[in-house]
C-alpha cells in the first residue's frame, strides 16, 4: 500500500479525553482553496488533502506554521508541485544559453575514464521478517490492563477510546499486525501518537506516549513494543489513550478486546 496515498484526515470536535479526534479518510484532488476552520493546523490540513504541511507553507508563504488563524484561505497545491518547482533547473548567471538551432556547438572533450577499483565489501544484515498478516483480532496494547475511561459519553461529550492507566514508560505494544502510517506529534493534544493500518479499514490509535519507538512505513507485528506510555499532550497522568476505528467510524474497543 502506497502510504502517501493513505489520508490521515482528524476532526477538531474536543473528545472526552480532552483532544481532537481523528478521522482517517478524506478528499484529494486539484488545486484548490481551503478557508481555515477554528481549531485545525497546516498538519491536518495538509492530511485532508493529500499534501504534506512544509509544502502548503511553501506555496503560501508561511515561515510560522503556528500562525495562521481561522477564516485565512490557503492556496493548496498538487502534492508534490512545490518540490518540482524546487527541482527545476535553473540558468546561473553569467552563463550563455544554449546555441540556436543549426548553430554548431562545440562539445567538451570526453574525460579519460579512470580505472575502476571494486567497490568496498558491505556486511550483509539478515532481513528482518514480514510481519504476519492481520488474523482479524486485537490484544490489548498494555500487559494486565486498568481502564480508568472507558468509551463512550463523558463530561457532556463523546469519548471515543480508553484510557490505560500504566506507569510512565510502560512498553505499548501493537494491538494487532500492520504497518504504522504515522508516528509524531504534529496533532493537537494526542501527544506523541501512533497509528497503525491492519488492513480492511481498521486502525487503531495509541496517544500521549512517552516516546514512539516506530517509523512511518514500519511493518509490526502484534504484541511487538511500539512504544512507551507517558502523558504527552492533554493528559493529567500517564496513560494511553487506545482507539479502534473502520474508516472514519470509531468503535468501541472492548466489543474486539479479549
């Protein structure tokens, strides 16, 4: 699966655990104007439209990401236009452009090729092994689990995981096989957070790490250590917010939990 063409698209309704909540789909396209809405980044921006965030602040000018305010509209570009204008050649000074047509040139002799030496002998790594494919069921992300918030209804609003509690640096572990299509901090709130894909729709979410231990593109396995509980974010104590989502649509984790 080609990450970039995954969309990472999150909402700006404040959840029960006190941060935004993140939808994994959303449109694509042409160019296109985006008014900024109360509440949303360049990141998630960037997320709704197939994007990366440096490039839409590129195309608009914009050297602090952090300052851009609602009811601004954005220019957003084709995914990868800013890099292909960053690519294309251009003519120093002083150097004379290229001769007309029927104009002879003269070409610059040849260089003399060089003797060739063998390359220098690499120490061959064993590959690591592919991950198992997703057998359709989840573990719990922590060993001997204490759900301090449950899912749903809390304080008035919709809280869309659970909350385990786990002393900090506690090692989170993958709920299921799959390949991680985001790991950082660029979402208000969440923290250090992880999301795993495992394939027909279903993502889970680990939020307010300590430290993420995995990359973008990492395939895990279940059980595997993806990293360590903390209380980044809008967290009061370490903890790790756990969700389990179809497409947009989050789930209640405990109707798939052992």
């Amino acid at each position: 699966m080609n990450l970039s063409r995954i969309s990472l698209v999150f909402l700006v309704a404040l959840a029960g655990c006190g941060h935004a909540t993140p939808p994994l789909d959303g449109p694509k396209g042409e160019n296109r104007y985006h008014r900024i809405e109360r509440g949303e980044t360049l990141w998630s921006i960037g997320q709704l439209y197939g994007v990366s965030h440096p490039e839409i602040a590129a195309a608009n000018g914009i050297s602090d990401p952090t300052q851009i305010r609602a009811g601004d509209v954005l220019y957003i570009p084709r995914p990868g236009e800013a890099r292909a204008r960053a690519r294309a050649p251009r003519r120093a000074a002083g150097v004379p452009p290229r001769s007309a047509p029927g104009t002879p040139s003269k070409r610059p002799p040849e260089p003399r090729p060089s003797p060739t030496r063998p390359p220098p002998a690499i120490e061959a790594r064993a590959p690591r092994p592919p991950a198992k494919a997703w057998n359709g069921k989840f573990r719990w992300p922590l060993d001997n689990p204490r759900v301090t918030s449950g899912y749903g209804s809390r304080d008035g609003a919709m809280h869309h995981g659970l909350d385990i509690a786990a002393a900090e640096g506690t090692p989170i572990k993958a709920s299921a096989s799959g390949k991680v299509i985001y790991s950082g901090n660029g979402l208000r709130g969440y923290g250090n957070l992880i999301i795993v894909d495992h394939g027909d729709d279903y993502r889970t979410i680990y939020a307010h790490n300590r430290s993420n231990r995995v990359s973008v593109g990492q395939q895990v396995r279940q059980g595997e250590v993806i990293g360590y509980v903390g209380r980044t974010g809008r967290a009061t104590a370490p903890h790790c917010h756990f969700e389990i989502r179809r497409k947009t649509t989050p789930l209640n984790p405990t109707l798939f939990l052992p």
